[in-house]
C-alpha cells in the first residue's frame, strides 16, 4: 500500500515563530489532508488538499502531486497550535486514507 | 450537533468484557469507517464499510467486527477485550465525490 512519511517528527518552537512540516508519500494520490490533534485527542480537519494552494488565516498548505510531497507552514505560532499534526492520503489505487506517523509541535510561550 | 457522533466518549472495561462502541452521522454520506490510534503512533484502519451491505476489513481487524445498522450509523464491537486494545478509537465518514474524511471526537477504551 502507499506509504506516508512525516518530517521532522518532533518540533519545538518559541511562540511568534514559523514552521514547515513535511509529508512525503510514495504514491499518486486522490485525497490529501491535513489534521490538528489536540491535547484532548480530537482531530481537527485542517486542508483537504490533493494539490495546490490553500491559506487559512495563519496556515497554509501546498501540495506538489507530481513530487509526491505537501508542506504545511504555520506562521506566528502559538501556543494553541500545539499538539500532533497528521498528513493522511488515499493513493489513486486504493479507497482508504493512509495515515502518516506525525509531527508533535510544541509552543513554548 | 456534531457531524459524525461516537459514543462513549471514555470507557473502562474488564479483560474478557463484551464492548460495543458506536457511531452515527448526519453527513448523509455513503462510507464510514474505524480506527484505531495508539500513543504517539498514527491512525490504523479497523473496519470500512462503502454502503450497508457493505463491510470490509482494514489492516488490523483481528478481536473486532463492526455492523452497519443504517446507512448513518456503524458500531464497533469488541467480543472478548484485553490489554492491548486499550486505545483511542476514531470513526470516520467520506462522501465518492469528494474523498474528504470527517472523523468523530474519539473514543478512549482502556481494557484492565
């Protein structure tokens, strides 16, 4: 099945700095999303975005289907931001959205 | 009211306890889906059902099966609990057209 590959694994950032977090995949894809875990575990849907460029507010996601990857920057973080960060695909010859190990983000204030 | 509802939303049970967890959705979509999420890992699929007489295995489906009572509503059974299926359990629906996944506020299941 496709594979999906989160980078880094772990960030720390001071509040009021920038980030990029990055997903890798090893397939071509239909669906790509974005998700903000919460320390209380519920997965907030950030970008649906299987190509292209999407902002909302402070974040703002680019996938590059024909590279195979998607990048999600965060601008002027907080420290509400943290928590885990999930990119999940469904590759083009499957029907199930794969998901990647995570970026857990902390903001320090 | 939340698109995609799970209940319980905590849960302790006994090794060997029959459990049934459960999901309904007013997002009139067609397939839903559970998951299972362990500490500091990603989501693995469990069950997915495309319309209801639909059902269909994930990646690790071993000590669970699930029923599609109606198109809004798919529950998650565990027959016999232990341990290890201590997790956060997460239900989700996606629509053909538009391949977007919305998922449920989770289920917390510790098995002792």
């Amino acid at each position: 099945g496709i594979q999906v590959e989160q980078s880094p694994p772990d960030l720390i950032l001071q509040e009021g700095a920038n980030s990029t977090l990055r997903c890798n995949f090893s397939d071509s894809v239909n669906n790509l999303q974005w998700f903000h875990q919460n320390p209380w575990g519920q997965l907030i849907n950030l970008f649906y975005i299987p190509s292209g460029t999407k902002q909302n507010g402070r974040l703002s996601a680019t996938t590059v289907a024909t590279e195979r990857y998607s990048l999600l920057y965060i601008s002027s973080s907080q420290t509400t931001d943290s928590g885990v960060y999930f990119c999940a695909v469904v590759g083009t010859s499957g029907s199930r959205l794969t998901f990647g190990e995570g970026t857990q983000l902390t903001v320090n204030p | 009211d939340a698109d995609v509802t799970q209940t319980p939303r905590n849960r302790i049970t006994k090794t060997g306890k029959r459990i049934m967890l459960e999901c309904s959705q007013t997002k009139g979509h067609d397939r839903m889906y559970w998951y299972r999420q362990d500490p500091g890992l990603g989501l693995r699929l469990i069950y997915y059902s495309f319309d209801v007489k639909d059902i269909n295995k994930g990646e690790i489906s071993d000590g669970y099966s699930v029923s599609r009572q109606a198109q809004a509503k798919f529950s998650l059974s565990l027959e016999s609990a232990i341990p290890n299926q201590t997790a956060l359990y997460f239900c989700a629906t996606s629509d053909y057209g538009t391949y977007g996944y919305t998922f449920g506020s989770g289920t917390r299941l510790t098995v002792v």
